[in-house]
C-alpha cells in the first residue's frame, strides 16, 4: 500500500472519529435532565384518581390550584418522553395541590403496535385503575406504562395479563387486575377515545397530535424545561 493511500485512510479515520466525538457530545448536551429526579410517583394518600363520564382520568387533590389536560397515547415516544422528564415534577405538584391533570388518552397508534390494538387496551387498563380512586397507585401505573413498559412503535407489546401484571406491581387491588385481565372497559376505551380525539381537533385544530398540555384551551409548550414551573407559580 502506497504512503499516500495509508495517509488518506488515517484521514478518513480520523475525521469518522472527530465526527463520532461531535456527535455524542451534541447527543449528551441536547438530552433533557429529568426534572425532580429522585421524587417518585404520586405519594400523598389525599390525591384521588376518578374517571369522569367522558372517560377522561382526573388526578389531583380536592381543590387543586390549576387543572391542565393531558392529551397522550400510550405507544407515543413523545409522550413517554414528557413523563420521564416531566413525570416526576408533576407528581411533586399534585401532591402539594398546586396542579391537577386531567389525561385525555387517544388511541392513534393501534396500527402500529404489535397486537393492532394495543393503545386501546392500555387505555381500558388506565381506566380500571383510576376508577378504583387511588391516586398514588393511578400515578405510579401511568408512570409505569410510559416509561419501563413502553412498547416500542411496530414492535410487541402488551398482552391484557400483562397489563394487569403492571397494575398489581403498582399497588392495584384485585378488582382491578381483573378488570384489566378480562378487557371489561375496551369498547369503553374505544368510544372514549374517539371522543378525546375530537376534543383535541376541536381544541387546536386537524394537526393535532400528541402528547399536547393545554391550560385552560391553550397549547403549552412542553418542551421548554420550565413549562411545570410556569403553570404552578
């Protein structure tokens, strides 16, 4: 091999490894931290889990200061994204009464998870257990689901045991994990579903999409790190 060709390839080399270097150094600084890491789930036994008559949940204390919607699917990689940073600060927020949520759950992706249907049978299992009216258990599933448990897009996911699985691991009794198990509140789920979609559209238009946090009808934008900050002040 010539000295000029051995000296193009040390360049080539060179510049993937300059290149590499970059790259995971903007992937480093460009990764959100998670906002109150260390705080947990939802722990203040005073917070309550309801599921109101349009099927969205709604979490928080008796009288909480402000209440935001919450629209998500459960196999939406944004939307797992915003719990991991952002889960953990909220809780801290509805166990001082400061924020209530109110969680819109769509069901868009079904085609793209293993099953055709998985987001909808996430949603009927968040609905078994916020019905049972426990907030601490309804958060830490909710947390559970779209993070650790989070199927991937076009890729397995969760059978109806194994949903209910989450749930007992979370704190729900056995009512609950029947209730998942046996699929009772799918057709339910689907309709509720619908019904949120629409909501959203009729909220802020036919490009929609998820997750979006809105405060009293209008987008917040949950991607600036201060956005939890700035509604609970």
């Amino acid at each position: 091999m010539s000295s000029k060709t051995t000296y193009a390839l040390g360049g080539v080399a060179l510049a993937l490894v300059v290149l590499i270097v970059i790259l995971a150094f903007q992937w480093g600084h460009d990764e959100p931290s998670i906002r109150n890491d260390g705080y947990g789930p939802v722990r203040n036994q005073n917070v309550h889990s309801a599921v109101q008559q349009d099927g969205v949940i709604l979490l928080g204390k008796d009288g909480a200061t402000k209440t935001i919607d919450l629209y998500e699917d459960p196999l939406c990689p944004a939307c797992g994204s915003l719990e991991r940073i952002h889960g953990q600060e909220i809780a801290q927020q509805i166990d001082e009464g400061k924020l209530a949520v109110r969680y819109h759950l769509l069901n868009f992706l079904d085609q793209r998870s293993g099953s055709k249907n998985y987001s909808t049978r996430a949603i009927a299992a968040n609905q078994c257990v916020a019905q049972a009216g426990s907030g601490p258990v309804y958060s830490k599933f909710h947390e559970l689901l779209f993070t650790d448990k989070q199927p991937k897009e076009g890729g397995s996911d969760l059978s109806n045991d194994e949903l209910a699985a989450v749930a007992r691991v979370a704190g729900a009794p056995e009512s609950v994990v029947q209730c998942i198990g046996g699929g009772s509140r799918i057709d339910a789920a689907k309709a509720d579903a619908n019904a949120g979609m629409d909501s959203l559209h009729a909220a802020i238009g036919k490009d929609a999409g998820t997750p979006t946090v809105l405060d009293g009808g209008k987008k917040v934008d949950w991607r600036n790190s201060e956005w939890v900050v700035s509604l609970t002040k």
